[in-house]
C-alpha cells in the first residue's frame, strides 16, 4: 500500500579536492495525496538555504 503522503529529505557531504566540502540538500515528496496538496505545499527553499547557511557557519566555527 502506498503512503498517503511522504516526504523524505536527503543530506549529501561530497569532500572536494581543495579540501573544502560541498553540501546538498534535497527533499523529495511523493504518495497518493500529492496532486492534491502540492500546490499548498509551501516554498522550502529559503529555509533549506537558511540551514545551509547556519550549517556552514557551524561547521568553520569548530575548525581548529
């Protein structure tokens, strides 16, 4: 049976060579009930930009 409505958020941490590391966000919405509330579905991506941001800031705060 298929979930009604679910929404699964993937954090990705990919190392680059300079040694500095890229950071992805990504959230994935699916079940049955999704045609009928995506469009009330608010915009995340000011928020995931926020968190990425805080997350940076975090992370070279604690960099010896």
């Amino acid at each position: 049976m298929a979930p009604m409505f679910k929404g699964e958020r993937t954090f990705t941490l990919k190392p680059r060579a300079d040694g500095s590391t890229d950071f992805e966000m990504v959230e994935i919405f699916s079940g049955v009930m999704l045609p009928m509330i995506k469009g009330s579905l608010p915009d995340f991506g000011p928020v995931f930009d926020r968190y990425a941001l805080d997350l940076k800031k975090e992370a070279e705060g604690r960099v010896s």
